[in-house]
C-alpha cells in the first residue's frame, strides 16, 4: 500500500502496517479509524530519547525498552498510538507491531511544536483509559512531568529537570 492508495474509509491497524511497510520516514498513528501522520522528529527529540533509552537499559530496563512502538488504544482495531518510548511490562515478541496496552509499564512522550496539545492531553486520556500505568512527558523546557494511574486517570508525581533525572536511578516500575 502506497500514500496514494489509502482506503477511503475508516481504517484498522492493519491498515496503518500496511501504509508504514511502505513508508519509513513517517509515523502513523490512527484515532476513531482516521489516519494521523506524525512527521519525523526533530535532533533534540531524538537526542532525548536516545538519552532515556541508554539510561532506562543501563538501569535494568535494557529489554524492555522500545522506542516509537504502535500500543492499541482500544479493544478494537480502530485505535493505536505511537509513544515517543515505552517501557514494557515483560518482554513483546519482535514481530508485534501494535503492542496491547496491558504490556506497557511506561509510556513517555516528548513534546514538540506541533505535538503539544497531542502530548498533553488526547494521548494520556487515551493512555489512562487503557490502562497504562505510568506517562511522562519530556516539555520542550526539559522538565519531566511523571504522572501515575490512579482510579483511572493520570496524578502528577513529580516535575524533574531532565539532566536530574538522567544523573539518578530509574524508578521500579
């Protein structure tokens, strides 16, 4: 499936794999079964998350840490979501391509120009909804606001400058 032949229809996860095995430049990500092209990252988003991945694996973490992996927002195959990095609760068979929600401890998005309303708000009600566990979010001041589950929404923990975060211990998750 190429850009050109997206169905005019609503679209299922499936879809979406189909579209990105043509497309590595682009993410995907799919709400209600509409389409939502996310462009590549800029170099502080990905300096960041390269950041978060060598201290999450060297912190124990190593095989279970995924950057941008497709997580079911729903029961049905209308929703997914692509999180800048998560940790997952055990280990995920290579070949999944949209991890159910029930094998992520952590999700974490990093917000850009043009992701803020995205990052703060549609992705942890989508995230909280389906249970995840933990959310954070890296702001563009490099504050990391760390938001836990409770009674089914996400309660503010802590706010932690980046470099604090990245000099100490990775949390038990």
């Amino acid at each position: 499936m190429t850009a050109a032949s997206v169905p005019v229809r609503l679209l299922t996860l499936e879809d979406v794999t189909r579209l990105a095995e043509s497309d590595d430049i682009h993410r995907y990500e799919l709400v209600d079964g509409n389409l939502i092209i996310v462009p590549p990252a800029n170099v502080r988003h990905q300096i960041i998350t390269a950041r978060l991945i060598v201290w999450l694996s060297n912190h124990g973490y190593a095989d279970r840490v995924i950057p941008t992996p497709g997580v079911r927002t729903s029961e049905d195959s209308r929703n997914g979501r692509i999180p800048d990095l998560i940790v997952s609760t055990d280990s995920v068979p290579e070949e999944t391509v949209w991890i159910a929600p029930g094998l992520v401890a952590l999700a974490i998005e990093i917000v850009s120009k043009g992701s803020e309303r995205t990052d703060r708000w549609f992705k942890p009600l989508e995230y909280a909804r389906v249970g995840i566990p933990w959310f954070w979010r890296v702001e563009p001041d490099d504050i990391v606001v760390q938001s836990r589950l409770v009674d089914g929404q996400y309660v503010e923990q802590a706010w932690v400058p980046l470099s604090e975060l990245l000099a100490g211990d990775a949390p038990s998750l």
